[in-house]
C-alpha cells in the first residue's frame, strides 16, 4: 500500500463528513498505524456527532461498510472511530 492510497482514504472519509455536517470546517481526520491495519479518527463538531453517527447508528454503518470495500482493494484494513472535538 502507497502513501497515496493512505491518503486517498483519509480524504474520503473527510469529504463524506463535510458533507453530512452543518460545520464541514471542524472535520478532521487522523490516522494511526497498527500492525495490522489503520485507524482513521474522525472528529466532528459536538453538534454533529448525531449526524455521522445517524438513527440507530446507519450512517456510521455506511462508511465502515465503504471502508470495508476499500479495505478490500488496497489489502489493507482500515476501521472508523469518531469522536467529538474537545469544547473550549
């Protein structure tokens, strides 16, 4: 796996965010190297938590499920976390 492909996928998840968000310039993403695979930290305004998590978790769901398919192509895993940016 590239340095491009890693980036590639930290931006997908970031452009998605952006689009779900009423605060698209608060989204963040960070990714942790593991042995076996990457964690991408997604972090949102705390009002918009709600809406990359979704009713009964759904929208969160969908992009672990891109994720998934991503994973698939680059041989690599990639999981989600996402957490509220910290206030004041």
């Amino acid at each position: 796996m590239t340095q491009a492909d890693m980036v590639a996928v930290d931006e997908l998840v970031r452009e998605i965010a952006r689009a779900l968000v009423d605060e698209p310039a608060s989204v963040e993403v960070e990714s942790v190297d593991r042995d076996e695979n990457t964690v991408l930290r997604l972090r949102v305004a705390p009002q918009d938590v709600g809406k990359v998590i979704g009713k009964q978790g759904r929208t969160a769901r969908s992009v672990r499920t891109i994720l998934g398919a991503v994973s698939m192509k680059l041989h690599h895993r990639y999981t989600l976390d996402i957490l509220e940016e910290d206030e004041g």
